[in-house]
C-alpha cells in the first residue's frame, strides 16, 4: 500500500522554491514519487503529492529538521498543510 503525503503552502516566486526543491529531493529521502501541482489562479501556491512505502516513511520526512530548514530557503510565505494518507486506488487513464 502506498502512503501519500500532501504538502500544500505559498511561495515567494516558484521558480526559486523549484532549485531549492530539486536540490532537496536529490537525495534519497524513501520516496517512491512526487507531484508538483500549482494552483490554476495562483501559481504560488504549490502542492506536492508524495509517494511513500509506509506512514513511518512519510512521517519521517515530515520531522526531518532539514525539509523545514529548505522550505525557508525555498522561500515559503504560509505555513504548509501537511497531511498524510493511505492511497486506496489508483487508475491511469
């Protein structure tokens, strides 16, 4: 089963959230996957879907001092919702 973690907050500009996020993600951090989705009428306004192989994976990346330490400097303007869920189904169209 795999555990989806929604990450959603306000940025700055996205494309200095992006390096920021890049360099962030390219370690490895127990991820199977990741989505970036920008909102249709404020596009800094992110969400990224994660894919993990367990809750405890997700929820570890969650308390990594790091990811907080990146989303400062990835200039984040909102506190981020985080939420974690268990994926049910999937279907690719």
């Amino acid at each position: 089963m795999t555990t989806i973690l929604a990450v959603n907050h306000d940025v700055a500009d996205y494309e200095t959230w992006k390096q920021v996020f890049d360099e962030f993600h390219q370690t490895d951090r127990g991820l199977n996957f990741y989505r970036i989705n920008r909102n249709v009428e404020n596009p800094n306004n992110i969400t990224v879907v994660h894919g993990f192989g367990s809750v405890e994976a997700a929820q570890a990346f969650v308390d990594n001092p790091e990811l907080a330490a990146a989303m400062g400097r990835a200039g984040a303007t909102s506190a981020p919702r985080i939420e974690i869920f268990e994926e049910t189904e999937a279907k690719v169209l």
